[in-house]
C-alpha cells in the first residue's frame, strides 16, 4: 500500500538523518531522505515524489539562498573575472571531453551519455534532454547518480575541514524559533515567484527566480526573508526524496552494463572540478571548502543545502554554480549534437 511505503520512507529518513546529526554532518536532512528513498527504490518501490512538492521545495531553496545573496558578490566576481572564466570554459570542455569518451567507450547513445554527463543542474537536465530525444529514465540515472556522489565528497570534504567546530555549528541550531509575519511574506514570494519561474519556462525557474527575486527584495530592505530550520528541512526532505526515488530498479539493471564508464566519467569530472578549486582557492584567497563547493559539478539545489550547513560563502557559491548552470543551458545542445555525430562507437 502507498501509505504504508511512505510511512516507512518517512521512519527510514528521519533515523538515517536523525545518526546523521548525531554525527555532525552537513546536509544531514537531505542526505538521509536521499538515502532513504535510494533503499526503497532499487527494493522495488514505485513511490514518486508528486512534481507540485518537489518545485515548491526549490522554491523555498531559492529564498533560502536570496538570504545570503548580496551585492558585493558581484564586486568579487568582477574582481577575479579570468579566474571565473577559466573555470566556468575549464568545466564545459571537461564535460564534453567526458561525454565524448562515455560515448566512445560503452553502449549508451550518443545523446543519452552527453546529457548525462552534463554538470548542470539535475532536473534541469533530464527535462532537456527529453526535448532533444534522449533516454531520460537513463539521463536521471546519470545525473542523480552523480548528484549522489558528490553530495557524498562534498559533506566529507565540509566535515573534514570543519572538524570539530560541525558540532558547534549543528548545536547552534533553533529548529522551533519564534515565527513573524516575516514567514508568511517569505512564503508569499516563493509561490508567486516559483510560479512565475514555472510560467516562463526557465529551466530551474523555481528556485533561480525566488532566489534573484528575494536576493533583490531583501537586500533593499524591502522584505525580511524568514524560514525556520523545519521549514528548511521539510524543503530538504522532498529534494532528498525526489533524488532517491529516481533510482529505479528497472533502470538500474539497464545501466549495469556501462555503469563502470558512467562511474569512470564521474570521477573524471569529479577530480577535475576538485583540481580547479585547489587553484580558485589560492588565486583568489578564499577557503577550499567554499571553491570546492562552487566547482562540484552536483545540482544547484543539492549543494546549497550543504553549503547552508557549513561556514562557506553562500554568494560566491551560488553565483558560480548559477554561471555554471546557464552556461550549460547554452552550450549543452550543440554539445550533445557534435558527441552524437563525432563519437563513433568502440565498445571496451
């Protein structure tokens, strides 16, 4: 019965999340549905996250990020623009390289391995990736799985550099604090702007217009964005879901076949980006944690949540995985057109 698997869905992320929090971990409250949803999943469940809740979570994950938002980002990136360039030009190539080569080296089509292996956002990819003829049941394997793995490095990298002060920050927690009219404003801007993102057809629109639409509000004075930590981890909860839930099992037995390449490809652009945030790191002077967040080629909504559990800048964070994002919007068209002509097939 459907109740009943999402009643154990339920149990199961809160124990995993609630070991998690013992443990200090950053993102403790998406990772443990994720995992959750993962368990259930691949043992046969056929529970899927309803579109509306998934969507009005990013949206509460856009105004969250707005909070942090201000206009000395743009000073920053203007600051270090060869830096930032170089990156964003660094990531599209490796991406490409990487498709090329999964195409080349296993069974999947040439359009199926370019979007899968495309470092943007995850929903945002598989909704391309159907528009241009791709498989997306094996798209959203790719891109959650890869989402899962970086997810995972990027709360070790964030709990091996916090060490012991990730217990100082998770007791600094107030998960019930005394709610404003704050909150309903707050609310009242996710709906209307997550809508309008939906209307227009932006790809991320949900979160990415709540986000630059609060950023500008709140930095002006004009709204005060509150959200409380449950509200948050209710937000995290349905991204974690929605994440897990998209490993089913039917498309995995179909990916055990190229999975070695996809895994391969994985950690290709994995170290890639990790290298790049070494060098971001010492050019522009800024912590490892906050360049390793900005590079990992993981979904915008995922990697906000782990940076809000950390003490990395936020801003910078954000504004270059949203570079990051409609760059790959861009170019991930003609991209996926030339690995599908020019990648001729040579099976391992």
């Amino acid at each position: 019965m459907p109740i009943l698997q999402w009643f154990l869905l339920f149990l199961l992320s809160l124990l995993i999340s609630l070991i998690f929090l013992w443990l200090h971990l950053p993102a403790a409250m998406l990772l443990g549905p994720m995992i959750a949803g993962i368990v259930l999943s691949l043992r046969g469940s056929t529970l899927q996250l309803p579109r509306g809740i998934f969507l009005a979570a990013q949206a509460i994950l856009g105004c969250m990020i707005a909070q942090n938002l201000t206009g000395s980002i743009l000073t920053t990136l203007a600051l270090y623009w060869p830096v930032v360039l170089l990156v964003l030009l660094v990531t599209l190539l490796s991406s490409a390289v990487v498709g090329w080569l999964l195409v080349r080296y296993s069974s999947l089509p040439g359009n199926t391995g370019a979007w899968g292996s495309s470092p943007g956002g995850a929903a945002a990819m598989v909704a391309m990736a159907q528009d241009y003829g791709a498989d997306i049941r094996l798209v959203a394997f790719m891109q959650y799985l890869r989402v899962l793995f970086v997810a995972g490095a990027a709360v070790l990298v964030t709990r091996l550099i916090l060490g012991d002060s990730a217990a100082t920050v998770s007791q600094q927690v107030v998960w019930f604090p005394p709610l404003s009219g704050n909150l309903l404003t707050t609310l009242l801007l996710a709906i209307v702007a997550g809508i309008a993102g939906r209307l227009m057809r932006i790809p991320s629109g949900t979160m990415l217009l709540p986000m630059l639409a609060g950023a500008l509000l709140h930095s002006q004075g004009i709204i005060e964005i509150e959200l409380p930590e449950w509200l948050l981890a209710v937000a995290y909860m349905a991204i974690g879901w929605r994440i897990g839930l998209g490993f089913d099992r039917q498309v995995f037995f179909m990916a055990l076949r190229p999975l070695p390449q996809i895994l391969l490809s994985i950690f290709a652009l994995m170290a890639i980006c990790a290298a790049m945030a070494w060098g971001m790191a010492y050019y522009m002077q800024i912590d490892f944690m906050t360049a390793y967040l900005a590079t990992s080629p993981g979904g915008l909504d995922t990697v906000a949540a782990i940076a809000a559990g950390s003490s990395a800048d936020m801003a910078l964070i954000m504004a270059m995985q949203t570079l990051r994002l409609f760059s790959i919007l861009l170019t991930g068209p003609a991209v996926a057109r030339f690995i599908s002509t020019y990648a001729p097939r040579q099976p391992l």
